[in-house]
C-alpha cells in the first residue's frame, strides 16, 4: 500500500526538522528555556517539541485510516458518525432504594439523557440481600439496591423499556440483574426482540480492579460467557457485556495498560466463546467495550483511535470473523472520576469538559459524564444535570461533531496513536506468552503492572513531577468553601429499613413451592456445567431474591479469597 | 520527602500499621498506594486486603500489636463501619491502638468521626508524605505511652 508522503520529501523535511533542532530551537530555547526538564503522557511517551511528516514516514492513509465505516475504522466505526446520530447521552445513576432511582431517572431523561444506566449499591454489586450481615450500613449508599424483580419493576415504574436502553454495571450477579430486567420488560409486553441495553458482565477485570468479584476466576468467566451465549440467542439487541478498560485506569493503569489490558480481556472472552463451539460471527457483533477519557486530551483520543485499529485486526485477521460488525469495537465512555479533586470542586466542570471532548473526539458511542461533586458522594440533581448539559453543549454548540474524525492527518495525533498502538501490542504479546488474560489475571500479573503504575503516578504528583490544579499548583486554604458545596442528601437507614422490609415481604409472598423448585434446578444445571441463564431467570420469576441465586451459585462454583499485591 | 525515608525510633522493631479496607468496598488503589508508601518508609505493614469487617480488623491489630489502624473507605459507609470497628476495639481492649481514616469523605462527616475516636481522617488529594509523618508521629506516641505505662 502506497505511503501518503513523498519519500524524496520526506527526507528533505525530516533533514530540516534536524536543522531547526540544533539552529533555531536551540537558539530560542537559549534565551527561554523550556518549562519542564522533559514532557511526558501520562503513559510516560516522551513527547517532542513538534511532529513533522518525518515522525510518520511510511504513512499509508489505507491501512492506517480507511474510511468512516471501513476498515480498519481508526476513523470511526459508523459511515456517518455524529452527523447522523449524536452519542448517547447515558449518565450513570442510582442511589436509595428503587423509588429513590426511578425519580433521578426520569430527572435525567427529562432533562435529554438519551439512555439510562443504572449504578447499583455495593450490596447488590456484590449479591448480598439488604437484610445480609454484609449489606449493613451499605444499602442505597453507592447506588440502588435492586435485591429482586419487585425492585426491579419500581425502578422503572413509568419508564417505557421498548423506547429506553439500559446499562446495567453489574458483573457477577449479571445473570439475576438481566433476569430481573427482562422479567419486568415481559411484564411490560416488551418482546425480546425489543429490549436493549448491555450488562457490564466482565468478570477478568473485576481481579485487577472494581474488585466486586464473587466466583474464583475460571467459573466467573464461565458464568459470563453463559450469560453471553444466552443473550445473543434470545436478545438480539443486547450488549451482554462491556468488555472494560474505564476500571482499570482507575485502579491506576496508564492509557496505555488500559488498552492491552481491556483488548486482552476480549480476546479471551472470544477464545471463550468460540471454544463453545459457537461461531464468530454469531457473537462478535453484540460484544461492546468500555473506556476512560483521562484528562491527558491528545494521547486519550489516541487510545481511542488505536484501540479501534487493533480490535478490527484482532477480529479479522486472529479469529477470522466475515462480518465487518464483528470487526467494530463499539464503545461507552466515562470521564475519569480519579481526576476529580476535592479541592476546588467547582474545577471539576472544566475537567469533566475537556475529558468528554476528548471522548467526542475518539469516536465514542456513547458518554457518561462525572459530576463536580463525586470526590464526595453520589452527585446530586444539581450536578448531574451540569454533567449532562456539558456533553448538550459539546454536541450543540462547539461544532466538533460535524465532521468525522477532525484530528486524523495530525502528525502528532498519528504519531502517538501509532505509538499507544505498538506499546499496547507488546503488553498483549506478553499476555500471549502467558497463556492469555485468564492465566494472566491467576499469576498476577496485570494486578502488579497497575499497583506499580498507581503508586509511580501518586509519587509523581507528590514529588512535584505532575500537576494537578488546586492540590500541589494553585492551591487554597478553603475548608469553609468546600463546605458550602450542596450533596446529595437522603435518608441512607430509613433506605435500608425500607429494604429489609420489601425484601421480606417478597419472601413471604412467593409461591414456597415453585421457589424452592426454582433454586434446586439452578443448583442442579450449574454442577452438570450447563448454561444456567434460563435457570436464573426462572428463579427471579419465582421471586427468588439476588442473595439467594447467589448462594446458590457459591455452593457450586465456591468464593474467590484475593491474594493482596501492592 | 526526606521524612519518608527515615525511621528509626526504635532498634528494637519497627512500627508496625495494619491497611485495612472495611466493608463491600472493592477501590483499594488508595489503600494500596499508601501501604507502599509506609513500607517505603520503612514501617512494617499488614494490608488486609478488601471486604473486612470491624471485628476482623480489630482483631488483627491486638493479635499483630500493631501501632496505627489505618482504614481506607470509599464507598460511603464510613461511619457506620468505623463506629463499629472502635466499639469492637474497645471490647477487645485495643483502644490503645489509633485509628486513621482515608478515603472520599465529605468534610461534614469528617467531625463526626474525630468524635468516634479517629486521630486524623485523609480526604482526596492528600499527599503521601503528611499521611507517613501523621502514622509516624502516632505511632511514637503509642510506643511512648508502652514505654511510660508499663
């Protein structure tokens, strides 16, 4: 394939570029010296002074870029992009009890969000019952607790699930969490053909961060690839699962970890599935990814752009999949709740704002934005709603969304996709090596890889190398200020008095009978090894509670106990 | 960064914290960042790992002995978990022992737990050199009350 640039003027340009180095900037930097001893991503890229043609000599416009909707999609997975269709506006939601959600939800749609996605409390992320010694203190604080399909049916009381998507962030108790949506769905007369959304359901990543693992590794992948392989036969408009990087940026990946980490989860889960003996093609186009946007703008967009030119790769060339669906990395992204500071909190918003222009700018399918008060607590009304008018404004008013890709032909935006591209690679090659992300995730390896780059990033900052505005530059003596900054406020015990309460009337309720039944065949299809998706929803249709699916499902596949790395 | 770098209260054993994480809780990047740093700055550290009760943590700080709790939550169940783990250290008779808390705490909360007992509560953006000298400074001041009581 032929190279973009002229090779006799490439070198012509590359021999200047080394001219001005030594002559000019030299000069220049004299009289004013740089800022900074050396300027580095938040990878640790070395960045240079500027990019010419000569930093991306043999560029070839069709295998780097392609077309809109054409392979390798760099430029976007759709044809039209945004031109046709905004991102989803898709706020991560939930907190109190069922009641509680449902109100924030219609809030949010009424003020324009174009898709929900719901945030569940610990308990529930976890599969304990409100009234569990474990859920104590914890019910409604860090999202809704959803125990059962009662719930479920409050939380979207008056919402039409046939006009609405819906994110579930939920990982081991997915398969109760889906069950309990599309039994409420059915009981709203939505057909199956008709309920969309996605279920997180990526059990790899949750041994390297979020940390909500329940099962040991290999029956947890097992669990999830059941869901999956349930779900493309009997919902063919949901995403069953979010293959995620956005966690483990958080725990401290670099953009770089994040990318490898998160394709190398998906290629295990496709090794997975098609071990099943289900072809390719049949599952490839419902898988979706998840990614951060951190506030380092330009290399964000470039892991964005690469991460797109990878899978595509991966899908066509590693497993053979025909359909060019299958070779789409779909994605949601969220702004990084780690870059938030405490300090200053208002600064937050401008944050929030550049990160989802930098999510705008990748491609991304749809958006999540964080809320200047989260370094405190769940955002209030007041908040969120500042969060989704920013992403209006994006799409609105700054025209960024009206041509495809604006920053392809960068020089320096090429350059560093190629560079995050080759980085990331290397990281999947030694994943490879190791048996894959499965084995990978047993030996520790990527939990080791991102303690090391969180504890390197805290000393960077503390040391002065990295700044962050209003903490170690520009900072303030502002402790009544902070305290003026309106929470979120609800009744956390009456929540979960409130819960108990339910939760125990369902148990009352329930046809005895039909319950038990219910959970004995679930413990029984789970030890022959079946798939245990139309169990779990026969059980959460007989008002079995997520705490008892789950105990169930202990029984048979036991707990994981972690090995703490730091 | 100086003080991170030089412990040396004691010769006969270095102090020692137990990192815990109390509750559902599974965001241990703080917690552990900061056992790195305290090991860095050569205490002896105990990470429990995630999803410890009160009770379980009261009990590994008696039987460890160690000299400072440090408890990292961010999942906003703060005050109930804490208020839990200093009536657990009472009963167990480790009230000796001083607690820190870390994690994403609104500042209105943060009274709250210095009236349970709490000797100093990190909010985000804290730098790891004032959390090692608060540890430390803890930390002698326990050996300095074995020493003088007996």
């Amino acid at each position: 394939m032929g190279t973009i640039f002229n090779e006799d003027e490439v070198k012509k340009i590359g021999e200047k570029a080394e001219q001005w180095k030594v002559v000019t900037l030299k000069q220049w930097v004299e009289r004013l010296p740089e800022r900074q001893e050396s300027f580095t991503t938040l990878s640790d890229i070395s960045i240079k002074e500027v990019y010419t043609p000569a930093d991306i000599p043999n560029f070839s416009y069709e295998e780097k870029l392609g077309m809109p909707g054409e392979y390798p999609f760099t430029r976007g997975i759709h044809a039209t992009m945004y031109r046709a269709r905004l991102w989803t506006m898709r706020m991560f939601s939930g907190y109190g009890g069922p009641e509680e959600t449902n109100k924030r939800l219609k809030f949010l749609i009424e003020h324009g969000e174009t898709g929900l996605s719901l945030a569940f409390d610990y308990p529930t992320l976890v599969g304990v019952d409100p009234d569990d010694p474990m859920a104590e203190g914890e019910v409604g604080i860090v999202g809704v607790s959803v125990p059962s399909v009662v719930d479920m049916d409050v939380v979207f009381n008056g919402i039409d699930m046939s006009k609405v998507t819906t994110n579930m962030t939920i990982n081991p108790p997915a398969p109760a969490l889906l069950a309990f949506y599309v039994a409420v769905a059915e009981k709203q007369g939505v057909p199956y053909t008709q309920i969309g959304g996605t279920t997180q359901n990526d059990p790899l990543k949750e041994f390297m961060a979020q940390k909500s693992y329940v099962f040991p590794p290999e029956p947890a992948v097992k669990v999830a690839m059941d869901l999956i392989e349930w779900s493309v036969k009997n919902l063919p408009k949901w995403n069953p699962i979010s293959i995620s990087g956005y966690h483990i940026r958080e725990a401290g990946a670099t953009a770089v970890q994040e990318l490898a980490f998160t394709l190398a989860d998906g290629i295990e889960y496709v090794r997975q599935l098609k071990n099943r003996g289900l072809d390719v093609d049949s599952f490839a186009p419902r898988l979706s990814f998840f990614f951060d946007a951190h506030i380092n703008f330009f290399e964000e967009i470039a892991k964005f752009r690469a991460a797109r030119r990878m899978w595509a790769k991966i899908m066509r060339d590693w497993f053979g999949a025909k359909n060019p669906r299958s070779w789409w990395l779909r994605f949601h992204t969220q702004t990084a709740g780690v870059s938030l500071t405490a300090q200053q909190p208002w600064n937050n918003i401008v944050r929030t704002a550049i990160e989802a222009l930098a999510a705008v700018l990748g491609g991304t399918q749809s958006l999540h934005t964080n809320s200047f008060d989260e370094p405190f607590r769940v955002p209030s009304e007041f908040a969120a709603k500042i969060a989704l008018r920013t992403q209006q404004i994006i799409a609105y008013e700054t025209g960024v969304a009206d041509t495809i890709d604006p920053l392809a032909g960068s020089y320096y935006v090429e350059w560093l996709t190629d560079e995050v591209e080759e980085r990331a690679w290397k990281y999947i090659d030694k994943i490879e090596g190791m048996g894959g992300m499965l084995e990978a995730v047993k030996k520790g390896f990527p939990q080791r890889e991102i303690a090391d780059a969180a504890y390197k990033f805290q000393k960077d900052v503390d040391e002065g190398r990295r700044f962050i505005v209003g903490v170690n530059v520009f900072a303030e003596n502002e402790v009544e200020d902070i305290r003026k900054v309106p929470l979120l406020e609800f009744d956390q015990q009456e929540t979960e008095r409130r819960q108990k309460q339910r939760i125990a009337q369902v148990r009352s309720m329930r046809d005895q009978q039909r319950w038990a039944r219910s959970l004995d065949e679930l413990r029984r299809a789970a030890e022959k090894g079946e798939n245990i998706m139309p169990y779990v929803l026969n059980a959460a249709k007989a008002y079995a509670t997520l705490g008892e699916i789950m105990n169930t499902l202990k029984e048979v596949y036991g707990v994981y106990v972690e090995p703490p790395i730091y | 960064m100086a003080s991170m770098s030089s412990l040396q209260y004691t010769e006969e054993r270095p102090f020692k914290v137990i990192v815990a994480k109390l509750g559902l809780d599974g965001h241990d990047r703080g917690a552990k960042v900061i056992a790195r740093a305290l090991k860095d700055a050569g205490f002896e550290v105990v990470y429990t790992g995630i999803r410890q009760t009160p009770e379980q943590v009261a009990r590994a700080a008696i039987e460890e002995d160690a000299d400072v709790i440090g408890v990292s939550i961010l999942s906003g169940a703060h005050i109930h978990h804490v208020r839990l783990l200093m009536e657990k250290l009472s009963e167990m008779g480790g009230s000796d022992i001083p607690v820190v808390v870390g994690g994403t705490i609104p500042i209105v909360d943060v009274d709250e737990l210095k009236r349970l007992g709490v000797r100093d509560v990190f909010l985000p953006g804290e730098s790891l050199g004032r959390i090692v000298d608060v540890v430390r400074k803890l930390a002698e001041e326990k050996r300095r009350a074995e020493l003088s009581g007996g």
